[in-house]
C-alpha cells in the first residue's frame, strides 16, 4: 500500500448499484474537494526521496514504464476488477450508515506529511504470521490474527452465534411448528454459559489463592510496594522503647495494623514462628488506640465487638460525620410541601429510606437549616436518624398515657407527641432541669399540646405517677455509638464508669417496667434504648430486667433493618429472646450506634412459677393413719402472739415514709436470751 500510495492510484470505484460519496470536509491539507469519481486526475508531481530502514536516502523507484513525472503511470493496466474488490470492501464499512461517509480521499502527500516524519524513521516491525502447525489445526496464516490465545485455548473473533450449533437457526422464523425446537435451544445455550461462567469463576478464585499464596510472604512498604525486608512484630520491650521515644511513625503503624490484619486473617499460615495469636491483637489494639486517639481501655473493648477486619472499619467510620437529617412535623406541614419548600430555599435533599415517611437526609445548604423560617415556624426538626428508631418501635396510638423519662431536648418526644395526632398525654421527664428549657421551647415550637413537661429522678416515678400505657427509656449511657459528634468519648471513659452507668440503666428499667400498666387495652409496652454498643450497657441490662421482672418478655421491635443482639459475648450467656433485639452501627448502616429493645409488661402471677409447681405436687402418705394424724397436728395461728411484730413493722414502714407511729398499745416484741446457768 505504500507504493500505491506514492505513485497516486486512482480512487477506487463504487459499484454501480450504490454509488459511494465522498466526504466535503477538508482535513488536513487536503487541495481540493472531490466533486465526482470520473472527472477527478491524477497530479503531476516532482520525485520523492523516502528512508529505508537504515536511514539513508534513495531515489524513488521509477514505473515500469521508466518516467517519474507522473504519478500515475505505472498503474495504467491495473484491471477494474481490482479496484471493484477493493471497493466492494469499503462498502463493508462505510455503507453501514446510511449518511456520507466520513473518509480520507486522497495520498500521503494531501495529509500534510513532511519526509522527516517519526513514523518513518521507526525500525521495521517484524510479524510473526505462525507457524505451519496452526495450518495442521484448521487455522491458515492469514487468519492468524483473527484469534486470540486465552488460557491455551484459540478464541475466533467472528461471534460464536454464527457457528455455534445452538445459534445455527436464530434467523429462522418463529412459528408454531419449530418454536419448541427453538426454545429448546435457548435453553441448552443458556445452560452451557452458565457452565463456561462456573468454570471461570473456579478458575480465577483459584488464581487467586496461587497469587495470595505467592504474596504471603512479600511485605508491603507504605505505598502498597514490595519491600525488602519482611515485617516483624515488636516485642513488649520494643513497645516499651517506641513509647519512651515519643511513640512510631504515622506510616509505620499503618503498616503494622494492615499487617497484623492480614496475618490474623490466616494466623496458621502467616503468622511468626513463637509468636501467639493474642501477641498480635495487643499489638493491633495498641497501634489502633494510638492512631485513632483512643485510650487503650475503649479500644479494646471496642474491638472485641467485632472481627477483625470489621473492627477497623468501625473505628474508620467513627472519624467521618453522619448525615444531617431532619424529622417533618405532620401536626404543621407534610413532608412533600416540606421538601419543596426546602429547595426553592436551595437546600439539596432526598428521603432518608423507606423504613420512615418523615425523614430527609441534606446534602448540601445554602442557607442555614436550623434557621430557615420553616424551622422557626416548627415545621421540622432536626433530629438524627437513630433517634427514629425508638419511637418507630414504641408506636404510640391516639388517647394513651406515655412516658418518655429521658426526654431533653424533645426529638422523641415531639415525634410522640405527632403520632397521637396530640391526642392522649405525654409526660416528658428529665432529670436535669437545666436541660427542661430546650424541651419546653421545642414543645411549644412545634404545636404541641398534649405534653406535660417534668423534672424528676427517673427511679422515683414508680412512687410519683404509674398506670402508663407505654414508656420510652432512652438511657443515660457512654454514647459510644455518638463518637463521630463527640470525639471526648475516645479518651474520657474508663472500666468505672461503665460500671456505674450499667448499674444505673438497671435501676432505670425496673422502674419504667413498674410504671406501666398491665391492664392496658392497647398497650403494655417498654422500649428501652441506648446510644451506646457495648454489651454492658445493652444486653446484659436486658438479661437483668428478664430475671428481675418475670412478667415482662421481648418481642419484636418492629423495625425493618438492624442487627441482631448478643445472646452469647466472651463467656456470659443471655436469655435466647435477647436476639430479638436490634443494634445498628455507623459502618453498617451509616447512622449513630444504636440500641433497641422492646418489651411487654403483663400482669403478675400471686405465685411464682417455681412455687406452683411445687405446690401442684401433692406428697403421698403411705398409709391413711399417718394421713389423719399429719391433719390433726396443725392448731391454727396465735394471734395474740403474732400481734407485737405486725406493730413494729407498721411502725417501721411509717417511719421510713417520715410520718410519726403511735404510741405501742403492747411492749415491744420479746427479745430472745440465752439461759445461762450457774
């Protein structure tokens, strides 16, 4: 083609059934535009000096006919029927659309080449065309590069459907007669891709595994590159060393948890010889609290929570903000009008998800959102998706009587409040009263009018008020679950205070279960929750209320989403209906760490269970005479003799109350004393 090119051969002609058209743009220097085949000439034009491979200049090969004037002389008895095959093989490609096409016409010299080009002073590229085995197979030389070799095998680059024998009658029509046939067919090709997938997929785990196997002893350097010498974990006493220094480089701890991860992935195979499995968690602990900010108290028991890999991934999610969501306040507006409005104001929005109808994630503002008018006019509120939850598991109906005993600021209980279409009460408690304020100005902001605002210790309420159809305990906890809005968390909490925040949620549990009724018709219910994931604050607070109140059990909570809690955690076993539970984390679901637990008061046995089945037990006597004397033994009760102690503990119980007893009718109950004798 280069020699072709270089004498000018004439443009090929078209068939004549479909003429071709040449394109009108003019690319590169082209001279001039071609308006037909038939009227266009050749060029005169001087002789040419080209390079050959060595770089040296020669003449131009001169025509057959001995003139290098003319380009075009040379080709004069080239057949037509040359130039028709040539054109019949553009037309594969340039008729497919049914537009002019887009085509060079013209040589080398119309597209502005200079003879000092890069291109030709490349070295000869040398093609291998195959051997005369790939003829013996049924593949010609020329077809050589038709195929492509994947895993040994020669793939044809035509489709497979030409001559695959499942595909040989796709064109046929179908009809009533072959649509079995057909369909049939289909099916079998659709069974033997599922085959190929398989093996493709069993083929490349495999290599997988060869190159993870490979790779296992290579170690990494910072930047994912293979460095040269292979890691070692620090000893205690070079622990000690790296501390007294002013503690490791930022990029060798990364280095070392992404190690340790990895080897504690497949301990057996990766991990040192004389080194213990635990060896390598202190260490992945120690660098995690060192590089995420942690005291190593929190780090590690954060860590227990989870397997490896999904502990580092917790930890990465605490340093990244949740979302900023805001709850639609139905007794106002609706969340449609709500979000139109938000953005004509320029506020980039969208639902939160399907599981709530009131909730909507912001993007991005460009005003502030907790200053628009619609947040003045207490059309929403702003409110973390967590704290949906709850209330979502609680479900309030209309004229019940509701407690919410941690309520400050108001998020839940407004939310309440909203789903009784402020019908019923809602008692909104909080023992802080500082804390009252922002309660009361969000009530009376969003239009609330069946709340009844208090300040009270949250174990006291038995004794101030009971007979509540639901209550809602969101207790005091570490907000361990709230680390990305309260970074302090991370160092400020120790083994004692989440002993003493355990044994206060247990005080506060049992008194939200006595303040319910069981009586009620429509409700019955405690949902107990926690802003918190340890196990201490959750869980094992949930196994205590089962034991101590064994009127109460779990039931679902009603929510769509989350994580099932702990029936067994290192060692300590729970009630099996402690699944029932739900927990949710900022990796997993992208919201606050969560804890949600639900349940039913109902009324309590005079007996326990434990007594009465003991006492449906008769004993057997073995004869009737021991049977009648057993009967006649019993003389009844004295109570002369009884009536000194039902006295002192009337007068105890109204001295605890801190009322005055009255004066004793009788002398006090007799002390026992020893005989002593001489």
């Amino acid at each position: 083609m280069g020699r072709r090119s270089k004498n000018k051969q004439l443009p090929p002609e078209s068939l004549g059934e479909e003429p071709s058209f040449p394109s009108k743009k003019q690319l590169g220097k082209r001279k001039a535009e071609v308006e037909t085949l038939e009227d266009e000439k050749p060029s005169i034009r001087p002789a040419k000096r080209v390079k050959d491979i060595n770089g040296k200049r020669k003449e131009k090969i001169k025509s057959k006919a001995g003139s290098d004037t003319d380009g075009s002389e040379g080709w004069e008895d080239v057949e037509d029927g040359a130039e028709l095959k040539k054109a019949q093989i553009g037309s594969l490609f340039n008729d497919s659309d049914n537009e002019e096409p887009d085509a060079f016409t013209g040589d080398l010299d119309d597209a502005g080449l200079e003879e000092d080009d890069d291109f030709l002073q490349a070295p000869a590229q040398e093609f291998d065309f195959g051997s005369d085995e790939d003829e013996e197979e049924g593949v010609p030389k020329h077809e050589k590069s038709k195929h492509v070799q994947l895993g040994g095998r020669a793939i044809s680059a035509q489709p497979e459907d030409s001559s695959d024998e499942y595909g040989a009658d796709d064109d046929e029509p179908v009809t009533m007669a072959n649509m079995a046939k057909l369909s049939r067919k289909l099916e079998a090709r659709a069974v033997a891709e599922a085959e190929l997938d398989v093996e493709e997929l069993k083929a490349l785990a495999a290599e997988e595994d060869e190159d993870e196997d490979m790779d296992a002893d290579a170690p990494e350097d910072t930047n994912g590159d293979i460095s040269a010498e292979p890691f070692h974990l620090p000893t205690p006493t070079e622990r000690e060393q790296e501390k007294a220094s002013g503690g490791p480089d930022v990029h060798l701890v990364q280095r070392r948890m992404r190690e340790c991860v990895r080897v504690l992935a497949n301990f057996s195979k990766r991990a040192e010889k004389g080194r213990s499995r635990s060896e390598y968690v202190d260490q992945l602990v120690a660098d995690i609290a060192s590089y995420y900010g942690y005291n190593e108290f929190l780090a590690k028991k954060l860590f227990q929570l989870f397997p490896v890999n999904e502990a580092i991934e917790f930890f990465e999610a605490n340093e990244v903000p949740r979302p900023v969501t805001i709850r639609t306040n139905t007794l106002r507006t609706r969340r449609r009008d709500l979000a139109q409005a938000l953005v004509n104001r320029g506020v980039n929005l969208e639902p939160i998800g399907k599981w709530t109808n009131l909730g909507l994630q912001v993007f991005e503002s460009s005003v502030p959102i907790g200053a628009t008018p619609e947040y003045l006019a207490g059309h929403y509120m702003l409110q973390a998706a967590s704290s949906f939850l709850p209330v979502i598991a609680l479900s309030p109906q209309p004229n019940e009587r509701v407690l919410d005993m941690a309520s400050a600021p108001g998020g839940k209980t407004t939310h309440m409040a909203a789903l009784m279409q402020n019908t019923g009460v809602v008692f909104a408690n909080d023992a802080n009263k500082a804390r009252t304020k922002s309660l009361t100005a969000n009530v009376h902001r969003l239009g609330c009018k069946s709340v009844v605002v208090c300040s009270y210790d949250g174990r006291e309420f038995p004794k101030v008020m009971g007979g509540f159809d639901r209550v809602l305990l969101d207790a005091p906890c570490s907000g361990t679950g709230v680390i990305s809005k309260d970074p302090s968390v991370k160092i400020n909490k120790s083994e004692r205070d989440f002993t003493l925040l355990s044994h206060l949620q247990k005080q506060l549990i049992l008194c939200a279960i006595d303040s319910v009724s069981p009586d009620s018709k429509t409700g019955g219910y405690v949902v107990y929750s926690t802003c918190s994931v340890t196990v201490d604050e959750n869980e094992a607070v949930v196994d205590y209320a089962l034991k101590k109140r064994p009127n109460v059990k779990l039931v679902e909570t009603d929510l769509e989403f989350g994580v099932k809690g702990f029936t067994q955690y290192r060692g300590k076993t729970f009630s099996p209906s402690v699944s029932l539970t739900r927990r949710f984390y900022p990796h997993v679901h992208n919201m606050d760490g969560f804890f949600v637990a639900k349940f039913k008061v109902e009324k309590r046995s005079k007996v326990p269970a434990t007594q009465g089945k003991e006492e449906e037990v008769e004993p057997k006597f073995v004869d009737e005479e021991f049977k009648v004397g057993a009967q006649e033994t019993f003389t009844g009760f004295n109570e002369e003799e009884d009536q000194p102690y039902l006295e002192e503990a009337k007068r105890k119980r109204m001295k605890a109350k801190g009322l005055r007893p009255p004066p004793r009718t009788k002398p006090a109950m007799p002390s026992k004393t020893v005989e002593t004798t001489a």
